[in-house]
C-alpha cells in the first residue's frame, strides 16, 4: 500500500481521490498546473455582474452516493439543497404550458398512474417506451433504441436525456443513457431529489475539500504543471518513478512503493502517456447568468422543452440558463445568446422581455466527452500497466456520462485501486 500519493489534477476526480487516499492513510500530494483548484467545477468574482458565479451550472442527485460520500468526507453535506420530493418543474417554450413531474418515492413508478404527476395527456404505456435503453446493446444511440416516440419522448426523456449526457438522443450512447436511468429513474424518487449548491460549487465541492486535506497534512501545489512522466523497470516491474514539472529543471522522483493518480482531462492524458487510450470528441455548454432577482416562488431548477435553453437555475440574486450540447451555437455572438435566452426566461419568469438585465455568457467547448458510441471504447479503465499508476477523471470507464457523480467515483476508484495491498504483487 503506498505511503505517498502523487495526485495529478486538482478537479473533482483529483480531489476525489487526494481525499480517498488520505482516509485511506496515504499521505498527499496535490500537483495543479492552474492557479486555482475545481477545474470545471468551481465559482469565481465576475466583476460585470458584481457577483460570484459558478462557471458552469451543475445538479447532483440525491442517488449519487459517491458524491455524497465525497461530501461526507470533506464535511459540506449542509452546502447542498434541494426539495423533500423528487419533483421536476417543466416549461413549454413553445406553448407556454407549465407542468412538474412529481416522482413517487419507491422503486415501483407509481407517479406514471398520477395525471397531475406524469406529462400532461399522456398515459401510464406512454412510459414504457425507456425500457429499451436499460438494456440498450452497445454501438447504439437512444434515437435507435426507442422506437416508440411521443408525447413523453418529446416532452420528458428527450429534453432530460439531452441535459444529462449533454447530446441529443439522436446521437447519444444508449448504453450511457441505460447505466444513467437504472442509478437514477429506474432508483425510484428517492434517488432522483434534485440538489444543487446553495452557495456556489466552490464552497460545496472545492473549499472544502482543500481545507481537509491541509489538516490531514497534504501537500497542495497550485502552479505546478507536470509535463512529464518517468517510467523506469522492466516487464512486470515496470513502473512510474518521475513527474517532471515546467518550472523545473529536476524531476520528482517517485519512490519505490508510492503511488500516482493521474486525473487530468483526456488531451492532457494522451500528452503525457500516448498510449493510454481517451475520447477525442467533445461536446460544448453554454451558461447564461443575469443579474436578476428571482420571482416570489420560483423553482429552483425548472427544465425547458421546445427551445434553445435546456435549465434555468434561480438563485436569490440570479437567473441563470444552460444551453446543452451547444455546438452549434459556438459562433453566435454573445449578445445575440444573451438577448435570446433572456427573452425565454422572461417568458416563464413573467418577467419584462426588454430591456435585459446585466449578462455574463460563459462557453466551455470542451465541456464534456462526447457521449456517443464511438467514444465508449475510448474510455480508459482505472488500471493501467504500471502498478503504481491509476487514472481518473469523469472521461474514464465510469459507464456514467461526465457528470459530478461521474468524476468523483473516478477518484474514489482510482485511489483505492492504487491502495489496494494485492497490487503491490502486481
């Protein structure tokens, strides 16, 4: 079991497995080229709207149980909020209709047999057409594994398939969408509460788990940009024994019996190791913040069908929109995006289309991995060749898209694959 961790990356999967590790005993090192932790999943000042945002809007489930053992850990389950009941407030673009799906709390899907808990006009078979993609064959996308589409495939589980896998059904794996839905829909209600960070993901997910980490006495290095990666030994005794950084001209030793977690994103890992297998396809997200006071009452989380906006966040002191799989929008100038998205808030918000309160458009082009069957066989597994060298990352063989949950299960495995003693005679 290794004495020492070398974790490379400081994002949820990085901090996922610093924090798995030290509970498991290890002492930690932490190596983030950035000058701050969170990666993807992090708030910062924004001087335009006078306030903090989080770079990206980002929901977590109540069954995503290695994120809320992650949190457990780190002491920050009180930082997340969410309602008692599953319930997913809907909005039509195009009609102006308004709905909530409101989920029973068991397995069996007893809210399907509910009119005023189900899509409006649809019936309880309607709901059947899903069973397909939980035993989807792989290579194949959702659009070719429902075959039965409708009311509820348009209104419901196209619109919150889009958001989770961030890729429309058209094109998405069904094999990722399957695994998503038996940890979550197919979990019954109770695993299904939406929750989001009241105070921002970095006081949630990053602050965190920086300050438990320097109290168990990890060693947290910002700026440190490894570019390189030492191998040394033969055959079965083959193993990672150096990081070599751009600021320096001496590389780490890795020692003899210490250990490395690389939980970096899938280009930075094909960089440095260019044989580790990674998906190259990625898909964007656009993020829209306005400096608005939300509406007397406004759901927290309220999804968007029939439109380009997928999911508005309402906070106290903001409306913020997220625009999935957003490809397409990547050369639209910003003020466009912003006055377009403002105008469908305004719409379910009962708020004054004109004129726009203040904006901030964020784009991430890389925000995910593609989830599509092509990138499936791209996906690495923890283990690598070298027996004191594991990966993570949400890009990784987690079977779940990138999401939260994704990455930190990624860093929980990797650190306990590193830890585990039979590996030692590996």
């Amino acid at each position: 079991m290794p004495r020492l961790v070398h974790v490379v990356g400081a994002g949820l999967a990085g901090l996922a497995a610093a924090v798995q590790a030290q509970r498991r005993g290890a002492r930690v090192v932490l190596h983030e080229a950035a000058s701050h932790a969170g990666g993807r999943c992090r708030s910062y000042f924004d001087t335009k709207l006078g306030l903090t945002v989080d770079n990206g809007n980002h929901l977590l489930l109540s069954g995503n149980q290695s994120a809320i053992a992650y949190l457990r850990a780190i002491g920050a389950t009180d930082t997340l909020e969410g309602p008692a009941q599953a319930e997913y407030p809907f909005f039509d673009l195009a009609s102006g209709q308004e709905w909530a799906i409101r989920m029973s709390n068991g397995r069996l899907p007893r809210w399907i047999f509910d009119a005023d808990a189900r899509v409006p006009n649809s019936q309880p078979a309607d709901y059947l057409a899903l069973l397909p993609v939980l035993f989807a064959k792989p290579g194949r996308t959702v659009d070719e594994t429902v075959r039965k589409k409708g009311r509820v495939w348009d209104l419901l589980i196209r619109p919150l398939l889009r958001t989770m896998l961030n890729a429309d059904p058209s094109e998405a794996s069904a094999t990722v969408a399957g695994q998503l839905l038996r940890e979550t829909l197919a979990a019954g209600g109770q695993a299904c509460r939406p929750l989001i960070a009241k105070s921002g993901l970095s006081n949630a997910f990053i602050e965190p788990a920086l300050r438990h980490l320097q109290y168990g006495g990890a060693e947290i290095r910002l700026g440190a940009r490894v570019a390189g990666i030492g191998v040394s030994g033969t055959d079965s005794k083959e193993r990672v024994s150096s990081l070599a950084f751009d600021d320096s001209t001496d590389s780490l030793v890795i020692a003899p019996g210490d250990g490395v977690v690389l939980a970096v994103p899938p280009d930075v890992a094909r960089r440095l190791v260019p044989d580790i297998a990674a998906p190259d396809t990625y898909r964007a997200i656009v993020t829209v913040h306005f400096a608005v006071d939300a509406p007397m009452g406004a759901a927290p989380l309220t999804c968007f069908v029939n439109g380009t906006s997928d999911w508005l966040f309402a906070r106290d002191d903001r409306l913020s929109v997220t625009l999935a799989s957003a490809d397409r929008l990547l050369a639209t100038p910003h003020d466009e995006l912003a006055r377009t998205a403002w105008r469908k808030v305004a719409k379910a918000m009962r708020l004054p289309p004109e004129p726009a309160p203040p904006w901030q458009v964020v784009v991430d082009e890389h925000a995910t991995f593609a989830a599509i069957p092509s990138q499936e066989g791209l996906r690495a597994g923890t283990r690598t060749r070298w027996n004191n060298f594991t990966l993570a990352g949400d890009w990784t063989a987690t079977g779940l898209p990138a999401t939260i949950e994704g990455a930190i299960r990624s860093g929980q495995k990797a650190a306990d694959t590193l830890m585990n003693p039979s590996m030692e005679s590996r």
